[in-house]
C-alpha cells in the first residue's frame, strides 16, 4: 500500500512513499506539542524576512495572521494530523498554504526543516526550563519554611543507617535543601547553552538569502546565534545536558522518597504524611502505604534510561544533520513530563511532614549517640583522642550490657573508665547539650539551622528573582 509524495520534498521521487514506511517515519504524533514554538520561531522568520526584503510586509503580514489563525485552530482541536506530511512543520505549512495560497510556500524561504525542528526544541526547552525551575524553587522554599520550624527538633543522625550523632531534623532538611541548590544552579546554567539560536543554519552549510540571524535572535529571546551551521542542526548536547542535571535531581529525590518512606514506618514512626500523598490496601485495612514518595523513587530509572537512550542516540552520528535525531523528542519529552510530575508533587508534599517529635529524640537517646560528645569531653580534659576513643568504647560496651544509655549511667559508673570524667560530664551527655555545641557554620547547633535558612532563603531569592535571559518576545 502505498499514499501520495509528500509536497516537501516529492519531485525527486518516481513513486509515492509506501504506507508503512511512511508512518514510521512520520514525528507528527509526538511533535505536534511543538506547535506554539514551531510558530513562535515561524513568525520571527517571516518578520526578519520582510526586513531584508526577501518578502514584502504585506508578504509578512499575511503569513503572521495565517500562523496565529492556525494557532488558535490548534488550541480549538479542529486541526486533523497528517502523517503524510511527517511533522509538526509541514503540517503547518500546509495549513497556512491553504489559507493565504501561494504566499504561506515562500514562508520556508532561506531556512530548512534541520534549523527549523533544533530551533523549536530549545524554544521549548527553555520555556520548559523555566517551569521546572519554578516548582524547584517552590520546593526549596517550603523545605526552608519547614526546617526553620523544626530548627529544635532532635532526631538521630545516621552513618551506614546506624545511630551516629544527634542532629535536628531542620538540620536534615537543609542538607535535602543544600542538594536542590546544586540542582537549580545545574538547571540555570544549563539554560544558558540552550539560549542559542539554531535557525539560519539552513539545512548544514547556512543559506544564500541576505538573512539577519541577529534580528532572528533578538525576536525569539536567543543570547546569540549558533556559530557554526554544521553544529547548529546535528547536535542534541543541551538536551542530553538537562537529562543530566534530570537525572542527578531525581537521584537527590529519590534518596529524599527513601528517608521518607523509612521514616514513615511503624518501625521508625518519626513523621507522618498527609494521608493525600497516601493510598491504602484492598485487603489490609490498617495500611498506609507511601505511593507518591515511592513513585518517585521509581521513576529515576526512567530518567536514567532516557538520559542512555540520548548519549546512545548521539555517540555515532557524522556531521550534520541525520534521521537518528527524530528520537531524541521522545525521551526528552518524557523525561521533562516526569520531572514536572515528581517536583510538583514533591513541592506539595515534603512542606507538609509532620514530624513526631517525641519518636525522633527518642530514637536518639538510643544508640549511643552522645559517644562522640563524651570523647571529645575527655580530649578537652587532656586525654589523647586515640585513648578517649577506646575508654568511650569501653563505656559503650558496659552500657549495651547493662541496657543503659551513656546519659542514664551514674558519674560512679563512668569514672570507672577514666578519672578525667567529672559531674559537668553530663552537660555534653544530654541531647540538647550535643546539638548546641556544634554551633558553628554548617553545624546542626539549633541557632546555626536558624540562620543557615536564613542565608538559603535569601539566596533562592537571588537565584530564582534574578533576570532571565532569553524570553519570548512575541516576535
């Protein structure tokens, strides 16, 4: 079965496309959510066309009323796909032939469907961009907001997930917050190297019509154009870069969906989710399971998988342009539509833990927590660390066998392991005590969590109120 030559590029062939290979080659079901930024990046052409007289401005005109009727056509849900005419480009060209006639045919003049697709990518890209570095910075300032709330409150720190020094959960939080920064600067700075204009590359080599790549650019909000016309149509890097920095997110999320959902259990009981971020069991009524934390988790693989299948696409490909680069839409996509997903529901549901505060301290007082506190008690003393480790260690080992903690041990039992131990011991011994005295920058003392939000609130706002280069300017 065959069907008719598509008009693009139809005269070079004797017969018609079979049917198959046509839907197999066709990218119209998937970049048809290009159509706003194919237009976009449409109407810039045009009006940069009409400035060096390569169309006159009722030329100009005509097309830019034709592209936004289309628009809103699309919007409507009355335009009918044709995979006949493979993509997102063609159909719309086609359209806008149909309306105005000959003059929609002269809009592809000094451009081809190469600059045309890397164009609308990074029009979309960017403006996707800025939507999750929105839901990002939500999400960090939630975080802040809660862990200024729980600058007091004392939980178990964990090394290997075994007991290792008290902290405060705004301490704990922060680190969450501290790994999001990274992520929103990775975010930012990639932006930067997708601000760069594709089109006027033509199909590889540039064109012969006297364009202004400066204007184009300008109109549609790139820093700069591309330097290099090979370049500009081949290379996919800055959409393998945002997989990066996706899948280095949503490794930081997962491991954030990890403490959630082990902390949520009867087992550890130190916080409690909404029950809207919660499903239960069609057989245990008592459950409470975590489904969006561990959905979450789920979804890095996904991630991880487009970020491979993008690396793997672009690994072998010569210079310029080749049909390998259709694929590149589909995971990018997906992986942009997963982001979206796993920060928004994060943004809503990390703010809204409620910690059990009493469960937290004490799992703290277990474990021996204050170990470290009671050693460098002992070097302050003047004993050598080395040998303050091993009396701690002593100490430990009599409190395991006697079912007490170093807190609940009298000062005649402690002064069985070293002389140097007085009643002021118990100061460092208590919980409290611990996480007061690491009252320095970076440190879990509940004054530093305090101004260390402080700081991360002023600085999201720098980060995320800063200017944005590179917006759509309507053309």
């Amino acid at each position: 079965m065959t069907q008719a030559t598509n008009q693009s590029w139809g005269g070079r062939f004797s017969e018609p496309t079979d049917a198959f290979v046509a839907a197999f080659t066709a990218s119209i079901p998937f970049d048809k959510r290009l159509y706003h930024h194919d237009i976009r990046g449409s109407i810039a052409h045009a009006t940069m066309l009409a400035r060096v007289g390569v169309l006159t401005d009722d030329e100009r005109d005509r097309i830019i009323e034709g592209l936004g009727e289309i628009e809103a056509e699309i919007e409507r849900g009355e335009i009918e796909w044709s995979i006949a005419l493979e993509d997102i480009h063609m159909n719309i060209e086609a359209r806008l032939t149909d309306k105005i006639g000959i003059t929609g045919k002269k809009l592809h003049t000094g451009r081809s469907r190469n600059d045309q697709i890397a164009t609308d990518i990074r029009l979309y890209l960017r403006d996707e961009i800025d939507a999750v570095a929105a839901e990002l910075a939500r999400l960090r300032s939630g975080l802040i907001e809660l862990a200024e709330r729980e600058a007091d409150t004392i939980m178990p720190g964990f090394t290997h997930l075994q007991t290792a020094q008290p902290v405060t959960f705004g301490h704990h939080l922060l680190a969450w917050q501290e790994m999001l920064t990274r992520d929103h600067e990775r975010l930012l700075d990639c932006r930067k190297r997708v601000n760069v204009l594709p089109l006027g590359a033509a199909a590889l080599a540039g064109t012969t019509y006297p364009i202004d790549r400066h204007v184009t650019a300008e109109l549609l909000g790139f820093e700069r154009p591309a330097e290099n016309s090979l370049d500009a149509v081949s290379d996919r890097d800055f959409a393998i870069e945002f997989t990066a920095f996706a899948s280095i997110l949503l490794m930081h999320l997962s491991r954030m969906s990890e403490e959630m959902v082990l902390w949520a259990s009867a087992q550890f009981d130190f916080v409690d989710l909404p029950d809207r971020f919660c499903t239960g069991s069609s057989i245990m009524p008592q459950k409470k399971n975590p489904d969006v934390p561990e959905l979450v988790r789920g979804k890095t693989g996904r991630v991880y998988g487009h970020l491979m299948s993008l690396l793997t696409l672009m690994k072998s490909q010569p210079l310029a342009y080749n049909k390998d680069n259709q694929e590149d839409k589909e995971p990018l996509f997906d992986t942009l539509d997963t982001v979206k997903g796993c920060l928004r529901a994060f943004a809503d549901m990390a703010p809204a833990l409620e910690a059990k505060a009493e469960n937290m301290f004490e799992a703290a007082r277990k474990g021996f927590s204050t170990a470290t506190d009671l050693a460098d008690y002992l070097v302050r003393a003047g004993v050598a660390f080395r040998d303050a480790h091993e009396i701690v260690g002593k100490a430990v080992a009599y409190g395991i066998e006697q079912k007490k903690d170093l807190s609940e041990m009298s000062l005649d039992e402690l002064q069985r392991f070293s002389d140097a131990i007085h009643d002021d011991v118990f100061e460092v011994l208590t919980l409290e005590g611990s996480v007061a005295a690491r009252n320095h920058i970076g440190g879990t003392a509940p004054d530093q969590v305090r101004a260390a939000a402080q700081r991360a609130r002023e600085a999201l706002a720098t980060l995320a109120g800063g200017p944005q280069e590179g917006t759509d300017h309507g053309a």
